[in-house]
C-alpha cells in the first residue's frame, strides 16, 4: 500500500504572542527595588545639608538681604544648632522681654524669640492688644485675664494677634510653595487636633530657591522640608 502523498503548504507553528510591557514591567520593578534599597545609603553616605556650616552660610546670606523677615529666620536658624528641651510647662518670667531659660521652650517661644532679633517683643505687643480687647481673643484658657508669663506662648493667642494687628498681613490660603516667602509665620493644625506655629526658611544649600521651615514640633528648633506636611490653617507676613 502506497502512502498518500501531501501536497501543499508545510504546516506553521502557530507563534506566541509577546506582550509588549512585560519585559518594561520587569525593568521598572527592578529599578523600583534598587532604588528603595539603594536610596537609604546614599543619603547616609551624603553630608549632613542642615549642619552647623550650612546653617552659618544661610544665616550670613539673609543677613546680607536684610529684609525684615529674612534677619528673623537667620535667628531662629540659629537656634537649630543650640541644644533646646522641648518644654510647655507653664513659668514666671520677667515683663516686658521676659523669657524662660535659653535651654528650653516649644514652638511659641521659637517665634518670640526670634522676633525679637528686630526688637519686636510679641510678649508685650500682645499683651497690650489682649488686655484692651480680651473678648477678642480665644476663652479657651482656664484664665480671666490676661497673663504676661503664658499669653504669648499660646499659638491661638499669636494667631488671633497677627490677624488682628497692621503690621502682619493676612495671606490667603494656598498649596504651592510659591506663595510662601522666607520669613511669612505659618500655623498648622495637627492630626492630634493641636496648633503649631513655625517660620517659613529657604532650603539649605542648593535647595536655597525652595521652602522649608523653621520651627520647634517637639524635639527642639529643627530646619525641614515639611511646609506642607500639615494643613495650613495660618499664613502671614510681617510688613515692616
């Protein structure tokens, strides 16, 4: 018996269709992965960008610009090098110009102090506003007058006064960064419910141009790229 001859095309492998984005998914996933785990030693391995050298050369350059609100930052810039214990105990302390010890205070005491690098003393001015116009300001304070040692180290206090007083203007509220200057007072509200109060500061180095803050959240003056970690619920401009 012969066998039947085939004639006609050879028959085709039917090929598998490649998905074009597996091979980039696999690339991109990999590159993900070096990056997480690469990213940490690199930034130890990079010098500190907030040591006390970076701190003294931004200090001299706003210094060198004199505005206002920039020899105000230069202070509280400053004060991120001394060692400050985060305290909100409740102190006696002197009137006008009065201050607890140098060694420690929190976030109000960070603002009052560094203001008075332009001698504007907030425990006096106000006093002065909160003693004229006492119902204008929170009653949210076991208190039923005004109290130099304690008024001005309230963020709800500073708050009430800067909207209240000429020499701050009131900016409205916004997102981007660049509607922040060096030196503008921010107020925060807190996931806990709590107010924080900090200062507005260029970036260190090569990151001049951005904006960082100043401020004293609890582990002492520290100089970080957080403006925009917290709503914003307080923004202003000292004018003068």
């Amino acid at each position: 018996m012969r066998p039947i001859e085939y004639v006609g095309a050879s028959p085709v492998k039917k090929k598998k269709v490649r998905n074009p984005f597996g091979g980039w998914l696999l690339v991109v996933a990999a590159l993900g992965l070096a990056f997480y785990f690469v990213r940490p030693l690199v930034l130890k391995a990079q010098p500190d960008s907030t040591s006390a050298t970076s701190v003294k050369e931004t200090a001299e350059f706003l210094r060198s610009r004199g505005r206002s609100g920039d020899l105000v930052v230069a202070r509280a810039l400053e004060r991120t090098q001394e060692q400050v214990a985060f305290d909100v105990s409740y102190y006696q302390i002197d009137f006008p110009n009065g201050d607890l010890k140098l060694d420690r205070g929190k976030a109000e005491d960070l603002v009052v102090r560094a203001y008075r690098a332009i001698e504007v003393d907030l425990q006096l001015l106000v006093h002065e506003d909160l003693k004229a116009n006492y119902y204008s300001y929170p009653q949210i304070f076991d208190q039923d007058r005004p109290d130099t040692n304690v008024d001005h180290r309230r963020v709800q206090n500073l708050q009430r006064f800067f909207e209240r007083d000429d020499a701050w203007e009131v900016i409205d509220e916004s997102k981007k960064p660049e509607d922040f200057e060096v030196g503008d007072v921010v107020i925060w509200q807190l996931l806990n419910g709590d107010k924080h109060i900090g200062f507005v500061a260029p970036g260190p180095g090569r990151l001049r141009d951005d904006k960082w803050v100043v401020h004293n959240i609890g582990g002492g003056p520290a100089w970080e790229d957080r403006l925009l970690d917290h709503r914003v619920e307080g923004h202003y401009r000292y004018q003068k």
